[in-house]
C-alpha cells in the first residue's frame, strides 16, 4: 500500500512505522535472527536498530528521554554494514531475547510519542526548523530501511516467509521490449539544491551545482532482462574483455555466472521474486551488480550514464501515479509501462521500477557539511568505493523520489534493486 499523506510530520512517522512493522511481519518469527545476506547484521537487530536510532536522535535535540536500557541504546545505535570486507561473525546467542527487544521498542515509541503529542510541525516546515529537520531523518532513516530490509528478506527462502494477502504476479511478464535510445541534447544538468530553498534533503543533496553536459543518447528504457540474456547467452559472463580486471577478479572468486535474483530451472532461466519464482520476465528490469551492468555496457558498445547525464535525461519528468514506487507492488513492471511520465526528451520510467547505476564515483558536492547529529552518513561512502546511483524501485518511499536524492552502493553488491540504462 502507499503510504498516506499525512497533516504533520508526526503523523509521517506513524505511518513510516506502520510501513516497518509490516515488513518485519513477512519474517515468521522461528527466522527473525537469521542473516539472509552474509554482509548485513542479523533481521532481529533491525528491529531494535529503528526505534534506538530515532531515541538516540531525539534525545536531548528535541526534548529528554530518560533510557529504558543504555546498553541496548549502544547495541542497536549504528545500522550501518562492514565497508572494509569484514564479515560479521555474531551467532544468534549473542543477541537478546526478542520479548526483551521488543519491550525495548514500546518503550521507546511510548516516550516518543507522549513528547511528540506537544508538537505540531507541519509536513512543508523549512529544514531550518531543528524539529522539522530531525523528525524527516527519523522517517526517511527507517523508510531507507524498509526498502535495504527488502533486498535481505528477498534472499530469505520463501518457507519463512508469510506471503500478504493479495500479492500478485502481473500475468503478461514474458513480453519483449525492443530498445531503442533517445537523443539529448547539450545542455546544463543541475545536481543537488541550495540551503536557501528551505526544504528537507540529506547533508549530500546539498550545494547546487551547474554541469554542462554535451549531447549524448541514452536508452529510452532500463535494460531488461530479456536484453541481458543476450548478453549472457553470448558469453558474457565468461570473455574477460567486458570486465576490469577488479570486477573480473571478484567474478571470479565469487563464482558469479548471473544476476543474483535469476535462477536456472529446467525450463529455462527463472526469476526468484520476494515470494515466489516465476519464468524470466523478459520486459522486467534486469537487476544486477555495478560490475555486471559496466560489462554489459562496454559489450554493447556503450558506458553508463555519468550522474549529470542522468539528470540531464531527466529534465522534465517527474513521478506520476501510475509509476512503480512508494510500496505500491513488491516487484518490478514492464520497462515500458508509465510513458505518462516520460522526460522532455522521451526517456521513460525514471522514477520507480528500479534504481539506476551511474559512472559517477559517489562524492560530496560542493561547500559539503555533514549533518552534525549524523556526521558518518554520507561522509563515510566518501571512499571512492561507491557509486551514485538515482531514480528510485517499487519499495522506494514516495518523499525520496525528488530529484536531488542521491543512493548509493559498492559496485559487488548484487542484492539491491537495481538496474541501469546505457548512454553512448
């Protein structure tokens, strides 16, 4: 379901926390301390890490929460994964009992919320506003998580899972598009915003800047799965002459012979979903790794598109109702299903769908200054191991979808939900 649109921002975490418990409500609870994805902590500490990360923020900015338990205020504080290739090597012993977290989680909405009932901050209050300011981090931080927890929960085998009610398929996924690539001409793009425009975005969205970008052509639609296939069926996977030599090596080790979401059944390659497996939908986006999408890019004669193309190729297209975003499916759609919101020069589907590789190493734009009260967040991918990425998928919130919204991965991590489009 979308989320609604509420009066104030307190009411915007209500929802935010309805959209989490759900998500967490698909685990069944025998597998809540499993860890689907090697990388990532286990399920049972994101259950504890949303409500101490909004405590741990509100606490003595926006008023006084007194602690339920400090130690469990210091173990759920930092959602943030290994950058550095470690891998956790918790057990499940290792963590509290899950009566014991989620008496840590009333707790703490009860506290929040009894302070919260002597605000009233509408949704459009300038970011200057310090309550304003810390309640949109509270909602985007968990709606962030909501979307990262899905990629996890997908790699969580389906018998422990429970399917909502009234999932579906689309029927007619098998489908193929033909590409086809759209002239922009040259032109300005402009990446991030100035303070003074008073409104919400992250320490990376600001500090406006003007790039002149020369003409290019980029693809009309996300490369789908059935263009991958020819990739793969053409060897891609295996002619070192499509990959760099660090994204050839960690193929290698990693053993990957295709996109991590794409299995092969008998009759044929099949794609798993968050709840089912179904035939490859050929009109789908492809979902793949940073490496993966530059080695189809440099085998089909193309690169992918820098940060400024992108937004270049976005002039004029902004989000509409029928887009794939704000938790509307739990799965992609055809590439070429929302033309309503096409660009001024005809690229469609940017927004929702899919998140989008860049070129563009992930950096800070100019006069950068990280948020004080969360000064790892964007300051600590600074490392020239991250990628920007941009547009938004079908479990991206509906607030994140504005154009000065950067994400960002490392260019091995194949579980995101994200696809590409080549540029030439």
């Amino acid at each position: 379901m979308p989320l609604l649109p509420p009066s104030t921002l307190a009411e915007r975490l209500v929802s935010a926390r309805a959209a989490s418990d759900a998500l967490f409500g698909i685990v069944k609870s025998d597998f809540l301390y499993e860890r689907p994805i090697r990388e990532r902590h286990r399920i049972v500490f994101y259950i504890g890490h949303l409500e101490a990360f909004d405590r741990n923020l509100f606490d003595q900015r926006l008023f006084d929460l007194p602690s339920s338990d400090p130690r469990l205020d210091r173990l759920f504080a930092f959602g943030i994964d290994p950058v550095d290739g470690a891998l956790p090597t918790d057990t499940p012993a290792d963590w509290p009992r899950l009566d014991a977290i989620r008496d840590y989680c009333r707790n703490a909405r009860v506290q929040i919320d009894t302070q919260l009932a002597t605000l009233d901050v509408p949704p459009d209050a300038p970011n200057d506003n310090t309550a304003a300011q810390l309640l949109n981090v509270a909602i985007e931080h968990r709606l962030m998580h909501v979307e990262t927890l899905s990629y996890m929960l997908h790699q969580l085998p389906f018998e422990q899972k429970c399917e909502p009610s009234g999932t579906t398929t689309p029927p007619d996924h098998r489908y193929t598009v033909t590409p086809s690539m759209m002239p922009v001409p040259a032109g300005r793009a402009a990446l991030g915003m100035t303070a003074e425009r008073g409104v919400f975005g992250w320490d990376n969205e600001f500090g406006e800047v003007q790039i002149d970008v020369p003409a290019f052509e980029i693809d009309r639609f996300m490369v789908t799965n059935g263009a991958f296939l020819e990739f793969l069926d053409d060897g891609g996977y295996v002619d070192k002459a499509w990959w760099s030599d660090e994204n050839w090596a960690w193929k290698e080790a990693e053993s990957v012979a295709h996109p991590v979401f794409w299995t092969r059944g008998a009759d044929g390659w099949r794609l798993r979903t968050m709840f089912d497996e179904i035939s490859l939908p050929l009109a789908w986006p492809v979902y793949t790794s940073h490496a993966e999408a530059s080695a189809f890019a440099r085998w089909r004669g193309a690169r992918l598109p820098s940060e400024a193309q992108w937004q270049r190729a976005a002039h004029g297209a902004l989000p509409g109702p029928g887009d794939n975003f704000d938790f509307r499916n739990w799965n992609p759609v055809a590439v070429d299903a929302t033309p309503g919101s096409a660009s001024t020069w005809g690229v469609e589907g940017l927004y929702g769908n899919g998140w989008e590789w860049t070129s563009t190493i992930f950096g800070p734009l100019p006069g950068f200054k990280a948020f004080p009260f969360y000064e790892g967040y964007s300051a600590n991918f600074f490392d020239g191991r991250h990628f920007a990425m941009k547009g938004g998928s079908a479990r991206t919130a509906g607030c994140m979808l504005r154009p000065t919204f950067r994400n960002w991965f490392q260019p091995h991590y194949p579980y995101v939900y994200a696809g590409f489009r080549c540029v030439r």
